[in-house]
C-alpha cells in the first residue's frame, strides 16, 4: 500500500509518502514541505497548496492519503489556516476517487511510538528508526506527514477491511 500523508498548515504544509503493509518493511518513497508567504493572501496560499498536492498525487500514485485531524487549539487563527489546507487537500484527492483518511495527532504519535502523548522529538526519532533514515526528517511537518502515513498503513488498512466487511453484511441483509 502507498500512502500520501498530509500534516496540513497554511505555512507550511507536510507532505510524505511511505509504501508499505503491516508486518512488512516501509519505505519512504518521498518527503517534502510546502511553504506558503504569511504575507500572501489565503485564496492564494490555498491554491499553492492544491497545486502541491495535485502534483504529489501525479507523482506518487498513492492507494490512500491519510491527513492529521484537525483539533481544538488555543489559537483560533492557527487552528483556521489548518483546517483549510486540511480541506483542500481532502478535495484534491476525493475528486480523483482517493480515499482520505483522517487521524489524530495522539492516534498517529500512538501507532508510531506507542504512546499518544509522545513528543515531537520521540515522533521523529521512531519515524526514522522504522523507515531506517539516517537522519530525521526536517521540520518536524515532514516527520509528521510520514507519521500520519506509517498510521494510516498500520492502522488503516484493518479499518479498511473492517468497513468493507460492514458493508458486505449490510448489503448482504438489503437483498
């Protein structure tokens, strides 16, 4: 399975892509980081990102994005700007028929380091460790999105199958 995962920000913005399946080695196939100008408008900034992860999904082929959920913060402003790069990058890959996935940021840091309360530090090192990097990816929006991408290969691909089974048994009943 190739997975695209997305750590979405209005000024910067994660993108990775990790190939993979449970109980197999994963491979890192590509990470990068989008950077918006503060000082740009947001339609602008918007479209940047679309742009991005358009030409990622060109690229890399993915099976599935997996994209951080977006969550409460303080900053109301901050929180903004993420949850419309977060939209944008779901539309860009639902019109091509991709499924999208979201996930929480304690979700993620729990399937990679097996405690959802794992810092940044502990995300990076365990991101690095399990797709044998010689080096952490920098910023940490580039770790996180091939941490949102391992979750998604890991835990994903069972909630996949489990919808799939629901599915098969509901319309298995309609008939």
């Amino acid at each position: 399975m190739r997975v695209l995962g997305i750590d979405p920000g209005l000024t910067r913005c994660g993108l990775g892509v990790v190939e993979g399946a449970v109980g197999r080695p994963l491979r890192m196939i590509n990470v990068d980081v989008v950077r918006t100008p503060p000082g740009a408008e947001v339609a602008d900034r918007l479209c940047e990102i679309e742009r991005a992860v358009d030409s990622w999904l060109d690229e890399h082929h993915p099976d599935a994005v997996a994209v951080e959920r977006v969550f409460s913060q303080h900053n109301v402003r901050t929180v903004m700007g993420t949850a419309q790069a977060s939209g944008v990058a779901m539309v860009v890959a639902a019109r091509r028929g991709i499924p999208v996935a979201l996930h929480t940021p304690s979700e993620v840091k729990a399937s990679i380091s097996g405690s959802g309360r794992a810092d940044k530090a502990q995300v990076a090192a365990m991101v690095t460790r399990l797709l044998r990097l010689d080096a952490a990816p920098t910023p940490a929006d580039a770790a996180d999105a091939l941490a949102l991408a391992i979750c998604h290969i890991w835990r994903g691909s069972a909630q996949t199958r489990i919808q799939a089974a629901l599915s098969a048994v509901g319309n298995a009943e309609t008939r």
